[in-house]
C-alpha cells in the first residue's frame, strides 16, 4: 500500500516538473487572439481601428469622399447687364477639386456660347462652402472673374467635370436644352437671382428647386 502511494506521488511530481496540467494563458493583451496566434486589436475610443502591432495599417484606407457640387445660386443682370454671378455650393463633408472643371453656357434655344469660367490648377471647394463667381463690373464677394453674356429671358450653365461629363446644370426662363434639368427656372429680375429652395438640394428640376430672390445672396445661405 505505501508502496503504491510512493509510486503515485513520484508520478505526480514529475508531470508537474514538465508543466503538464497546468492552465496558465499568461497575461491579457486586452484583444482577441485569432488563429494564427497574432493578436486583433481592439477598435479604439474613437471607433478606428487600432493599429497592429508590427505597426501596420491594418485594413483598407478610408473610403474617398466623393463629393457633388451644384449651381447653387446665378444672377444675369444687376444694375447692367453686365453684372452677373454664378455662385457654387459643396454640401458634402469633404473638400471637392475643381481643377479641370468649366462653366459653360448655351442659349435658351441650346447654342453653344463662351464658357463662362474655367478652373485652373489647384482650385477645390472647400466641405459646405459657397464658391461666388462674379463678373468684372460685379460690385459683390467674388472668388474669381466670370465671363459675362448671360441671357437675362433665358438661358443655360452648366458644369462640367475635367472630363467633360456633366455635373449640375440650370436652365431659366424660355430655356430647353442640355443645360435645363426637367423644366427650366423662372428668369429673374434685374439684381436679383435664382437660388435653390435648399442650399445643395438637387432633384432635377429647376423648376421645382430654384425659386426667384429679389435681392441676391451671394457667398451667403439663400
């Protein structure tokens, strides 16, 4: 009997000298293990993802913002014809570049005319901010000239992407054509102008998104 016990002990001794039974997972790394033994990271208090320990990425970039801008806002005449603007209006939350862009202008009858405005190199929009383009007798804000020769009864502007694709368009007045959106605007009146209903809110219809402003608002909400 005290043989059997002596062997038994013996035993036991020597399966814990080889660390046989014993449960010790070490310390928490505050993360999940995943199969291969690397340690997940927990998301961080901001809700990103924390980066890995080798000092990685860890996962795709974020996705780009993918930002539209629209006619916002246009004038055709003031106290002269001359005096027209076109404001722009980003309502996304990211800058948009403009560089390559265009304002181009057909009559209401849908003949070519002069663009009104190109964007040079560098040029964005800033995340929900107004962009004015006023012509050189416009007395108001202006952030960069603007060809003049608006039709006051009618007319068309549209903006175009570097790669020539159509990003918003506006038609008023007798207007019918590649740059009306559905049924055109109503024109307005000497200083005043066509403004969304909404700052950056597009269905596709002029008529039903423009409204007429005796007093213009340029650079500010309509």
């Amino acid at each position: 009997m005290r043989r059997a016990f002596w062997l038994m002990a013996c035993a036991l001794l020597a399966s814990c000298a080889k660390g046989e039974g014993i449960d010790d997972e070490g310390p928490s790394t505050g993360g999940d293990a995943g199969r291969d033994g690397a340690v997940i990271l927990p998301p961080a208090i901001d809700g990103s993802v924390s980066p890995t320990p080798d000092g990685g990425g860890g996962g795709k970039d974020a996705a780009a913002c993918n930002g539209k801008v629209v006619i916002n806002e246009l004038m055709t005449e003031g106290n002269t014809a001359a005096q027209e603007f076109v404001e722009l209006y980003n309502p996304s939350g990211c800058a948009v570049t403009l560089t390559g862009y265009k304002l181009a202008y057909k009559s209401s009858g849908n003949s070519n005319g002069p663009d009104l405005y190109n964007f040079p190199a560098g040029s964005s929009i800033a995340a929900q901010s107004f962009l004015v383009l006023g012509s050189a007798t416009f007395s108001g804000r202006k952030d960069g000239q603007l060809n003049d020769g608006m039709a006051k009864g009618g007319g068309q502007v549209g903006l175009l992407d570097d790669n020539g694709s159509l990003v918003d368009a506006v038609g008023w007045g007798n207007a019918n054509g590649t740059y009306t959106e559905g049924s055109a605007a109503p024109a307005p009146a000497a200083n005043g102008s066509i403004a969304r209903k909404t700052d950056g809110a597009d269905t596709n219809s002029n008529s039903a998104d423009f409204k007429l402003l005796t007093t213009h608002t340029a650079g500010a909400p309509n």
